[in-house]
C-alpha cells in the first residue's frame, strides 16, 4: 500500500534553496571583485551578507509582496514565484493570505531594508567609516522584522506554523529566519566597536589637548 501523505521534499524546495545559494554565490562574486584583496575580513563578509540580503529582499520578498497587495494573495496567484511562496506557507500559512502583520513588515523590508543595504554596500566599497552607523540602523530593523514576524504567532498559540515537516520547521522556519537574527546581532557588535573605539580615541585627543 503507498503512502499519500506530503512529501518532504519537492521540485520546488530544491529549485527555491538553489536560488538561495545562487544569490550567495552572486554575493561572495561581488565582494571578490569589488573590495581590495587586503579587506579586512569582516569587511569582506559584511560585504557579502549586505548583497545576499538586498538579492533576498528585493527578488523573494519583493515577488512576496506583489503577490500580497492589491487583492492579491500568494494561495491564488500563478507562476513561479507563487508556486515558492505556495511551498513555504506549507510551513507558515499567513504567508499564503497576505496576512497584514506580514505584508506591512515586508513593505518595510522591501522599500526600506533592501535600499539600505545597498547604500551601505556602496560604503564598504568606499571604505566609508560612516557605514557603521547605517550597519546598525539595517541591523536593528531587521531585529525588529524577524520579532514582530513570529512574535505575535507565538503569543496565540502558532494556529499557523507546521512544524512536523523536518524540512519546514529546520530550514524554512528555523534556519531561513535565524540567519536574520544571528549575523544582525554579530553586525551590531562589530559596527559598535567601531564607533565605540574612534569615540574614545577622539576623546582622548581632547583631553591631551586640554592638558
């Protein structure tokens, strides 16, 4: 007797991830090309994550809100991009109705974050200090995103997540969301020793100047 249950992994699963690691591939190609062999390497990996980030934002998740607005939703849209999104609401159903919490957070994501990384892109490649500052603002707002994201889900009870998919609840859910929570975080720290740092230099040659 066969089994009719879903499976764990589809068509498009494997042509979704395969998008993925292209953008990070078109990613780590740019900072090979643009930044100078002697760039410090978390300049390097900054560079990398911002432009992985703006292709995620702009590609995925500006498909996601064409499909969300307008009476548009991911559950009746057609073509490729619809049929991605259609695989991830099998792990998160909100995304599928264009749940309002989440289209205003990737309105925000999409106009707000994406530009914004690739201004700061522009400033690593300009060895521009000012980029630090910038670096925490995108930072905190992707905090922001990711929280108010599962924040409110979790507060009743998840109705919408599935997580007796391995594959839903490690990779989409899990891993695809961590990243935006891990290096965010590793980001904040680094840009704030920076400003940190040139603050307290800076304060120091005013005191040697007073004395």
């Amino acid at each position: 007797m066969t089994s009719n249950g879903p499976e764990i992994f589809t068509a498009t699963s494997a042509y979704s991830l395969a998008g993925v690691a292209a953008m990070a591939f078109v990613a780590t190609t740019g900072a090979k090309i643009l930044l100078p062999k002697n760039a410090r390497w978390q300049d390097s990996f900054t560079f990398i994550w911002l432009a992985f980030d703006a292709l995620i934002h702009l590609s995925f998740e500006g498909s996601f809100l064409y499909l969300s607005t307008f009476g548009r939703t991911v559950n009746s849209s057609v073509g490729p991009f619809a049929e991605m999104w259609k695989e991830y609401t099998r792990a998160d159903a909100r995304w599928g109705v264009s749940d309002p919490t989440v289209v205003s957070l990737e309105i925000l994501t999409v106009l707000g974050a994406a530009p914004m990384c690739c201004y700061i892109i522009r400033q690593i490649v300009k060895d521009d200090p000012a980029r630090h500052y910038w670096i925490i603002v995108l930072s905190t707002a992707e905090l922001y995103g990711g929280w108010m994201t599962f924040c409110p889900e979790w507060l009743t009870g998840s109705p919408s997540l599935d997580t007796s998919n391995p594959l839903y609840l490690w990779v989409y859910l899990f891993f695809m969301n961590i990243i935006w929570v891990v290096i965010p975080v590793w980001l904040m720290w680094d840009s704030y020793g920076h400003i940190a740092g040139s603050l307290r230099r800076a304060q120091m040659v005013m005191k040697t100047k007073k004395n």
